[in-house]
C-alpha cells in the first residue's frame, strides 16, 4: 500500500515516516520527525497509516467534561495552595464539587 501520509496533525511538519521499532503485535506506527508525536501502535504498517490519516475527534461532551474537571482540579488545587485549606476543608466549600456536578448536566 502506497497511501500517502497526511502532515503532523500537532507540527504540521510532512516530515512524517513510518516505523517498525522491532518486533510484537502493535510494533507499526507514524513519527513524526519534528515535534516526535506518535501514532498508535498497529499490527501492520498499512494500519498505522491509516491510523495516522484518520485520528479520532473527541466529542463535544467528552471535551466538555473534561475541560470542568480540569477546572475542579484546579479549584481543589487553589483551596489547598492558596489557602492552605486541607481537602476535607475544600470539599465543605463545594467550589470543585459544583464545578464536578455542572459536569454531568447536559450540554445546552
């Protein structure tokens, strides 16, 4: 299969090459030579292009969540650092807690 490899997704760089580090079952992937970012691992070198060409976009929903529990991380983060609150002491506060809960209401 000749199919040809689409640009770095991160660097945009096309200085992209298959690789085949040795041997075991997902021993194919994509490097790319200007910021090292990989592809998944395949069983063969045909899989990891397409791989490589077609990348998986995570959902609205699924950035959603994570981006409020990042936020709720930070807020635990901020209480304890900041105010030298203990993790107990945050929770009572429920800045991440209602940060956790806006998490699972469905997205308008």
């Amino acid at each position: 299969m000749n199919e040809v490899l689409k640009p770095c997704p991160f660097c945009q760089s096309n200085d992209v090459l298959p690789r085949t580090p040795g041997t075991g079952r997902y021993q194919h992937y994509i490097e790319c030579d200007g910021c090292g970012s990989e592809g998944p691992g395949a069983y063969t070198e045909a899989e990891a292009i397409w791989a490589w060409n077609t990348p998986t976009i995570p959902s609205v929903e699924d950035i959603r969540r994570e981006a409020f529990e990042e936020a709720a991380k930070v807020a635990d983060k901020y209480a304890e650092d900041v105010w030298g609150m203990t993790e107990e002491e945050a929770a009572a506060c429920n800045i991440a807690t209602a940060i956790r809960a806006k998490a699972k209401e469905p997205s308008r």
